[in-house]
C-alpha cells in the first residue's frame, strides 16, 4: 500500500478520534465534582441520548469486529444470536432489571450496584465482592477493546502499522478521555458515534454491493463458495450453542459495569420504558448489516491476513481508502467509547465500593477523584501489556468476560423481587457460581472414571448456563435455610412504579 494512502487512512482516523475527545472535553467543562454527577450526569439522560450511550457502549471490538469475522467463517446466523435473541433479551432484563434498580437508585442515591446490594444486606463484604468480580471480568473485555484497534490497523494499512501501535493508541486516548470527561461528557460523544455508525455502515454495505456487482451477483458467489452459509443451522451453530450464547450474552450484558450503571441515569421512568422498548430495532439496524459484511467477504474471496479483521480488509478492498478509513476511524471510536465507559465505571466501583469503605471512609470527594483517575492509568495500562500476548480471539475473549458477567444476573434479579432474599443466600449464590465458572474456564477438561469434568458442555449445553441455573439455586436455597440478619433491610426494594417521579 502507497504511504500517501497510509497517510490519508491513519489522519482520517486520527482527526475523528481527536472530534471524540473535543466533544468529552465540552461535557468536562460542564461536569460537576459530586460522584453523581461525574458518574451518572445527576440522573438526567433523556431518551435518545440514553439509547445511543447505552447503545454505543456495546459498539466494541466483540460487536463489530468479532461478530463479522465469526460469520465470514461460519455463516451468518449470528444474526440471530446477537441481532434477534440478545436484542429482544437484553430488552426484557433492560425492563425486569433495569427499571427496578432505575426506581431503587433514584429513591435512595445509589451509584453502583455493589453500593446498592451492601446497603439492601448491610454488608461491605457483599459490596467488596460485587465490585471484585466485576473489576476482574472488566479486565478481560477492556482489554479486547485494544486488541481490536490493534488489529484494525493492521488490516486498514495492510500491516504497515504494527499491532502493539493501535492498542497503545487507544489506550492513550481512553485514559486521557476518562480523565477530562465524566458521563455526560461519555454519552453526548457516545450519541454522535451511535449515530455516526448506524449511518456508515449502511453505507458500507451499499457500497459494496455496488462494487461487487450487485446483491445477485453476491448470492450468487456466496452460494458458490460456501453453500452451506444460505441455510439455516449447521456447523458452529447448533440450538444449543445459540442458545447458549445469546442468554450468557444477554445476561452478562445486563450486569456489565458501564451498563448496569445506566440503569441509574434516566431522568423518569417514560425515558428508560421507551429506551428499552426501542432497543430491539436500534441493535438489527446495526447487527445485520455489520455480520452480513463479514459472510459476503466469503463469498467473495476476501483473503484476511492472520492477525486482522475481515471488515476493513473487505473496505480496503472494494471502497475507496478514505472511506474505509473513516469506517475503521467510527469503529475504533466505538471502541474507545466502549472503553471509557468501561474504565469509568471501573473507576466508581474501584473509589466508592473498594477504596472508600475499606481504606479512607473520610476521603475527600477530590481525593476520591484522583484516585480513581489514577486507578483508571494502572487498570488501562494493564489491560493494555494483557493485551500484546494476544490470549485468544476477539468472540473468544469477550464470551468469556459475558459468562463471567452472567453469573451475577439471577442474584441481583432475586434480591430486587423477593424480599425474603438474605445475606448469606447472596453470598452463596455469587460466590458459588463465580468459582464454578472459573473452574471451568482455567481448568483443562478431564475425564475421570468415564466422566468428562471441567468440560466445556455438559449434555451439549454450555457450562456456562449450569453456572446461572447454580446461581439461581444457591441464592434461593441457602436463603430459604437462613434467617435475614436484624440489620438487613428487608424492605428496601419495595418500591412502586412512580414512573413520573421526574419530569420528562
């Protein structure tokens, strides 16, 4: 590739990030030095901004990259997976979930949901133990963000800029954002890249078809590459194993840091009921253009270097090089988007579930600042050398953070609905889950006596959805054998549907 189309791509690519960060700097100048509202914009996102922060902080290196590769190589019911199941999933928990928390946030000032379950149990350990668990499996998938803008340099220049080099500049930019921007300053910039995107990549598709001779010509190619992608099933993707991973997707979603906590910030109940009502149409109009890409891209031949992304390899090869590169540019600011919510909210559990209850309960609120600015520097700068010795694929990495995440989901949910919930069925219903989903995510299958264990299915199905179904079980049981304390409040999530409670 000609250094003066290098040249064009990496400043198409840097003048956007470089809008994205102007528009968080904006947010900062009008951003207050009160906890609520750096993390949660004093709980006053409307409905668009609301959908499309929510929206865009998903748009990361799993969405767009790992979601067009995996269909250039197995087809593309993926569509149904992410498009259709996790789009109509995540809406259903958006409403189970999300509006009871929105109602027991807004009564009570909650910020996290460590924060909120401590207080409901009145216990710090049950709160060290949310936050923990949250910060460890927010490692992982902030650190798939870098290696996707690692490799999306490398597939829009062709290699001609190394790996390391896009996952150092993205982790540039995200700690200097999260700095300079709380989230009002995120979701405006999340907004604009939301809207950006969904207008780009049909864009995309429509220059493609036109270049490859039109949608005929690209069903025909497909069908003769790779018949078995114009049917339904097959191959990768069994019933169980869809189903499998849209509800591990779906459930980790909900109890993601950056998504759970904007379940926090509407400003009335109408916002967040239409949010998640629109949410389903918002996810196809994005999904199925984006992984129809990556199944035509083997149809027509596309060759994806080891180490890149078959989406700008694709652009590169049927678009022009500036329009790729402003492709790539909106998807790399997707990531870093994904990214900054990721580390502020990494942040707010890091100050005020961990720092500030266990080690400085006086801690001033600028003191706390800085303080998790300075935790947000470590955790990047982590993620970020993880991130060099490439420990897997981009869908490999972030399902397992989603199973992680999924294991929480069925505690939370029972503590919000049934007062009856206690103490030590929360502790039994978390911890245990988390440990047999950690077993079996470091632990090689074996086989002992004829029986597989540590297996990665059990009967076909995931062993994630065993380690949800234990969650379930364990919370129930153990809180059915035992007697809530006689500083729980038992009371606490008894709250009415006051969906007017702010004005709209």
């Amino acid at each position: 590739m000609a250094e003066s189309a290098i040249g064009i791509e990496l400043g198409v690519v840097a003048a956007y990030l470089v809008l994205a960060l102007s528009v968080g700097i904006v947010g900062y100048r009008l951003t207050g030095s009160d906890a609520e509202d750096y993390y949660l914009a004093s709980r006053s996102l409307g409905t668009i901004v609301l959908l499309f922060t929510t929206f865009a902080t998903l748009l990361s290196a799993f969405t767009f990259f790992g979601g067009p590769n995996l269909t250039y190589g197995a087809g593309p019911e993926w569509i149904l997976v992410m498009g259709l199941m996790d789009g109509i999933l995540f809406a259903i928990l958006w409403y189970v979930i999300g509006y009871r928390q929105w109602l027991v946030g807004e009564r009570h000032g909650y910020v996290t949901l460590g924060e909120m379950l401590g207080d409901r149990f009145a216990s710090a350990r049950l709160r060290y133990l949310v936050a923990g668990v949250s910060l460890f499996w927010l490692f992982p998938y902030i650190m798939l963000q870098q290696m996707g803008a690692g490799e999306a340099l490398v597939g829009l220049t062709s290699g001609a800029v190394p790996y390391w080099a896009g996952a150092a500049l993205i982790t540039v930019f995200m700690i200097i954002y999260v700095a300079a921007s709380g989230l009002r300053g995120v979701a405006w910039t999340d907004t604009l890249q939301g809207i950006f995107m969904l207008g780009i990549i049909w864009i995309a598709v429509a220059w493609v078809l036109s270049s490859a001779g039109g949608m005929d010509s690209v069903s025909t190619a497909l069908a003769t590459s790779n018949p078995e992608f114009l049917s339904l099933g097959g191959g990768l993707y069994s019933p169980q194993w869809m189903i499998s991973t849209a509800v591990t997707i779906a459930f980790g979603v909900t109890m993601f840091p950056q998504i759970n906590q904007r379940f926090f910030v509407a400003k009335s109940a109408t916002v967040l009921k239409r949010s998640f009502t629109l949410w389903p149409i918002l996810v196809l109009l994005l999904f199925v253009p984006a992984f129809l890409l990556g199944s035509w891209a083997a149809g027509l031949g596309i060759s994806v270097p080891s180490g890149s992304n078959v989406i700008p390899v694709l652009l590169t090869e049927y678009t022009p090089a500036w329009f790729a590169a402003l492709v790539v540019a909106g998807a790399m600011a997707a990531m870093m988007s994904s990214s900054d919510s990721m580390l502020l909210s990494g942040s707010s559990y890091l100050t005020r579930d961990i720092y500030r209850p266990l080690i400085n309960p006086t801690a001033s609120t600028s003191r706390e600042g800085w303080i998790g600015r300075f935790g947000v520097a470590g955790f990047a700068l982590a993620t970020f050398a993880a991130s060099l010795f490439r420990p897997g694929t981009l869908v490999e990495i972030g399902d397992t953070a989603f199973g992680g995440f999924a294991q929480l989901t069925l505690p939370v949910l029972i503590a919000l609905y049934w007062s009856q919930t206690t103490r030590q069925g929360m502790f039994a219903g978390i911890a245990g889950s988390q440990v047999f989903y950690l077993l079996h995510v470091f632990i090689p299958s074996t086989t002992i006596a004829g029986v597989t264990v540590f297996g990665s299915t059990y009967l076909t199905w995931d062993f994630a959805l065993y380690g949800i179904v234990l969650s379930l079980v364990l919370t129930v049981g153990v809180s059915l054998i035992t007697t809530a304390g006689a500083d729980e409040q038992t009371e606490a999530f008894a709250v009415g549907s006051r969906s007017q409670s702010r004005a709209d």
